[in-house]
C-alpha cells in the first residue's frame, strides 16, 4: 500500500493528472518512512522482497520504505503490474469506462 497522494484533480486549475503519474505527498513520504521503520522493528535482519505496483506513488513509497532497511537484506525490489489498481481513476467518458469494463473482462480484475 502506498502513502497519501495527491488528488488526480488540481483543485485550482481543474487539470486531471493520469493515474498512474499521481506522486505523493509530503505526509505520504512521512507516512512510507515511518512504515519502513515500523516493518523494520518487526522483521529485524530478515530478507526482504519489496513487490509494488507500477503506479508512481507506489514506486515511491517502495523506495522510501527501501531506504529505511539496511542494503543487505533487500534481495529484490519488483515493479509488478499485476497489483495495480484497477486504471478507472481519472477516466471521464462512457465510452473510456466501457473500454476499461472491456479489458477489465478480457484480463481478469488485477492486472
């Protein structure tokens, strides 16, 4: 799970920022470190093996939380495009909704 992010609508200016750019903010930076810290109190010196989405928020709190560990026991860091949320966000016609339903039929719910 990742950190808060920004809204996918600007408030002041009504642009619309495509899902999957969507960065966090400075509280869901805070938010992916003390996580590390916390995972880190619980795992101790285990190996790790950090999986996360291919959204940039995810991204970024995968590498907040990477850094919070010690290098040793990151034995992988995967971007994995099969736990991405469903891409509907920012959509905003019929027609675009319906060609997600459509690949959402054709790929499965978590793709």
């Amino acid at each position: 799970r990742h950190g808060e992010a920004n809204p996918l609508r600007d408030p002041v200016t009504g642009e619309i920022t495509p899902d999957a750019s969507v960065c966090l903010t400075e509280k869901g930076m805070l938010q992916s470190k003390h996580a590390g810290r916390r995972l880190k109190n619980i795992i101790g010196d285990l190996d790790v093996y950090m999986y996360y989405s291919p959204y940039g928020r995810a991204k970024q709190s995968a590498e907040l939380i990477a850094r919070v560990l010690d290098a040793s026991q990151i034995v992988r860091v995967t971007e994995e495009p099969r736990i991405a949320e469903q891409q509907v966000g920012g959509v905003l016609s019929e027609e675009d909704i319906q060609a997600c339903k459509t690949q959402r039929e054709h790929f499965g719910r978590f793709f």
